[in-house]
C-alpha cells in the first residue's frame, strides 16, 4: 500500500480540531463573506482533495460552479483558492482592478526542491525584476521589428511542415492516416529553438529539446503535486520522484546550457557568423545574456536561471501553438464547409491553390488581410483554449469580487474555457461557427481579445499579465494554418472519425491524437 494512502486518513483522525484555528478565526473576523465552496478539513484543506488531485482540480470546480454560480472557493492546505468564470466580474478583477491581481504566488514546494525559482516572465512577483524581465522580451525579441526578422526562418519552417506532411501522410487518399500531432510538434520545435538559441540544430538536437521539455512538464505536473503538502515529509516518503524530477531536470540543463555559452562566444566575438550560416545574428539568449538585475547587485541571470527562462520561452511558443493547430485542423477536418470556405479566401488572395493550382505560397502579408482566416483561428481558440485555466494570480490586498470577500494573499484562477463556453454569452457555443466574429451584430462581433475593452474570451489572459507573446503566437497560428490548408485539402479517416474528447496535460489536448487523409491540392 502507498504510504501516502495511510498519511492522509492519519492527519483527518487525529487533527479534527485544527480545523477552527486554522480556518474560522482568521476568516470569520474580517467583514464580508468568503466564496462558497466545499468543506474543509486540518491541514488538508476542502475535503475535495481527498478523492481529487490538484492536477484535476477543473471538473471539481465545475461541479462546485453548476451549484454555487460562477464565484467558488477550495482550501488546498491552509491556502485559499478561487475560482471565477464570469467574465465581466474577470474584466473588473484583472482589467479596471489590475494591480491588485497583477502578482503571482510563490513557486510550489514541489517546484522549489527541484531548484526552480520564480525569475520568470510568467512566474516573477509584480515587481522591478518582472518588469525588467518583460520589457526585455516584449521590446526586442517579441517587438514587431524583431519579428519580421524572423520571416525568413517561418517560410523555413513552413516548407518543412508541408514537406513532412506530404512525406509523411503520402500524396494519395490511399496513404495511411496517420496522426499529426507529433509533426506540428516537431516544426514548432525547430522554429522556437532557433529563435530561443540562434543556431539551426539538425532533427535529433530539436527533437531531443523537443523530448527533454514534455517529459519534464508532464512529470511535474501529474506526479510532484504529492510535495506540496508537507514537502519537509513528502521529501523523504518520495524520493524516487524526486530524484526523477532531478534527473529530468539535469537533462534539459546537459542540453541548453551548451547552446548558451556557444552563443556566449558569438556575442564575444562580435557577432560573427559561422561559416556554416547555421547561426542567426540575433536570439532571445542574446537579449538574456545583456541583462543585470539592480536588485540584487547588478549581476547577471546565472546559468539556472537563463535555462528556466529558455524553457518558459519555448514552452509557450511549441506546447500551447502544437494543441492550438490540432485543434484547428480537427474543427477544419470535421467542417469541410468551413474548410471550403477559407480555401476560397485563400485563393483569392494568393492567385491559385496549392501543388498545381498555381498562385504563390501564403505569405505573412496574405493573411494580414484575411478575414475569415482570423476568424477560424479566433473560433479555435474560443473553443478550445489551450489553457483552460490561466496561470494563477495572487491578491495583493483584500478586494471584493462579485460581492465576495478576496482575502489578501488569496489565489486566484481564471476559468478560459468556461467563459469562451458559456451558453448565456454565446450562440450555440459548442458547434464551430467562424461567421460568429464577422456577422453585424452577432456574439462575437470585433471581439477585442487583448480583454481591454471588455472580455468575451481570453486565451492568452488579461491585464496586466497578459501572455506578452500573443502577437507572433496569432501570426503563427494563422500561417500555418493558412498555408496547411492552401496545400492539401484535410478529410476524416472512414471508421476513424475526429473524437473532441480533451485529455489534459500540461495543456488540454486532443485525447484521441488527430488522424487524417491528406490530399494534395490541384486547382
């Protein structure tokens, strides 16, 4: 039997008391009322987390939402934890109140015995260093001028994605389906690695990068939650874990600290290119390896800290934009109506088809001016966020949400996917209608997806921590999918139809990887 399966039952039985201390006398003392939520018991926290883990926490809320409305409270140990997913009180808390939810919470426990901190663009408390972090990758790497650098390497990646498709999935409706998912992965992969580190690696290294980042969020997220609850306990009962969790983590360092001290010597030697023109004169470890933090001596990031910001940047950009696409093309694949339709617009702004259709490819440009395209990306996202939840905020002083009581220090999460799904704002909000943002007057009319004027969705969040890169991660999402479409007309597999089962990881994916036929374009 699992030693943690005698640890919980032992701290109910013999602990029931704390449960006043602990919870009531501080709460009960402060004017207004805590959100509703389940009971709770010593140390533990809601009683929820007895026969649920963390890792699961979205279906219990649900629960909790369809019976106490759109504001619900947990306790996870001592910590208070809440929940919204009505999106006007979102827009209050995160938009017209936004300094005061702009912090984030420390780094979990289980997080912390791995030796990972909270310098990160994601994870950093609203501060000098967070903004300095920011502005250093919002203001040269992410700025649209930088961007536009990159072109050349996207039109790179595009011919690679439409090669290995076309290899891989055969050029005939005979070929055998097969999934996609690991191809959208690996040229996600290869584009922000070479973004990250300035060096074009060959197919093992990025598939290696590619390997080292899933295996290590897929790791932390579903089997390192058991150190959060009395990690000076835990960190003796699950040491195995924790020495798998280290290994991991000396793995993606034996793979990124080599690539940053070659670009070390590159800014050493004043930028010079290799004579192999594998490297790019200018990469996100450039910007990085510029940086002093005056809060702590005007010292440079140390290597730890340089790798942790790496894997943030190419989390964001592979992880998020590989589900994002699978999503997409299972919608495009299950709707050829729709599918139909954007073809048409491309063509019309392309001069013809793919393969021997004529035209050119679809360029950066093109889509600029692609309305139909934007929409089907937007539907994507509406209906299937990546994220269903943001990451957590962390009330910096006591606020008033939806007529609760937000105590300081109170974390806070933000349900996307509920609110992109909520029937009382949308039409019809589980079927996929891309015409929902064009038509005068319909639900989804000049949505404003930064959440500034108002939110109906937000997949990359709102406020003042809003995902900095959601400019180039639409640029890439439409793109690719522009030009995916534009080459091969994309049909469901006879006896292996699009299942929308969603599988959660460390982000919400397909549970049943996408299977197509591919069927290269002629006019």
């Amino acid at each position: 039997m699992d030693v943690w399966q005698l640890f919980v039952p032992a701290i109910v039985i013999l602990l029931p008391l704390l449960r006043l201390i602990l919870f009531r006398r501080g709460d009960d003392g402060r004017r207004g009322r805590l959100p509703p939520g389940p009971p709770a018991v010593p140390l533990l926290g809601s009683t929820v987390w007895l026969t649920n883990s963390l890792y699961d926490a979205e279906p219990v809320v649900q629960r909790l939402m369809s019976r106490h409305g759109p504001v619900v409270s947990l306790r996870f140990g001592s910590q208070l934890l809440v929940f919204v997913a009505d999106r006007r009180l979102a827009h209050a808390a995160l938009v017209e109140s936004g300094a005061s939810l702009a912090d984030r919470p420390s780094q979990a426990a289980s997080a912390r015995l791995v030796g990972e901190g909270d310098t990160m663009n994601s994870r950093a408390s609203y501060g000098p260093v967070w903004r300095l972090l920011r502005r250093n990758l919002v203001a040269d790497t992410l700025h649209p001028s930088r961007v536009h650098l990159f072109a050349p390497v996207r039109a790179r990646v595009r011919r690679l994605l439409v090669d290995r498709l076309r290899e891989e999935h055969g050029e005939a409706e005979a070929a055998a389906p097969r999934s996609v998912v690991e191809t959208f992965q690996y040229a996600m992969s290869f584009l922000l690695v070479l973004m990250c580190f300035g060096e074009q690696l060959d197919e093992d290294a990025v598939r290696a990068i590619g390997a080292a980042e899933r295996d290590t969020m897929l790791y932390m997220s579903s089997e390192m939650g058991i150190f959060n609850f009395f990690p000076a306990i835990t960190r003796h009962l699950f040491r195995g874990r924790l020495q798998k969790a280290h290994a991991l983590r000396r793995r993606k360092e034996e793979l990124f600290v080599p690539l940053i001290n070659s670009r070390r010597e590159y800014k050493k030697n004043g930028g010079e290119p290799k004579k192999e023109a594998t490297t790019f004169t200018h990469s996100y470890v450039d910007n990085l390896l510029d940086i002093n933090l005056p809060e702590d001596g005007n010292r440079a990031l140390t290597d730890d800290e340089l790798v942790m910001l790496c894997s943030e940047f190419l989390v964001a950009g592979t992880d998020s934009t590989s589900a994002a696409l699978q999503w997409i093309m299972a919608e495009l694949v299950k709707n050829p109506s729709i599918q139909s339709k954007l073809y048409e617009e491309i063509k019309s702004k392309t001069g013809g088809g793919g393969g021997g259709g004529g035209g050119h490819e679809v360029s950066e440009e093109d889509v600029h001016d692609m309305p139909y395209l934007k929409a089907v990306v937007l539907e994507g996202l509406r209906k299937h966020p990546p994220a269903h939840m943001l990451l957590p905020h962390k009330a910096a002083e006591d606020m008033d949400v939806g007529g609760y009581l937000i105590p300081k220090g109170t974390i806070v999460n933000f349900m996307v996917a509920e609110m992109g799904r909520d029937e009382k704002e949308w039409e019809k909000p589980m079927e996929f209608m891309p015409e929902r943002f064009l038509r005068p007057c319909g639900d989804g009319e000049r949505v404003d997806i930064t959440g500034n004027k108002g939110i109906r969705m937000m997949p990359f969040g709102v406020g003042r921590r809003i995902c900095p890169g959601l400019g180039i991660a639409m640029l890439h999402l439409e793109y690719f999918v522009a030009n995916m479409v534009r080459e091969f007309e994309w049909k469901e597999v006879a006896g292996d139809e699009v299942d929308f089962a969603e599988k959660r990881e460390f982000n919400t994916v397909m549970a049943k990887p996408l299977r197509v036929r591919l069927v290269p374009r002629s006019t």
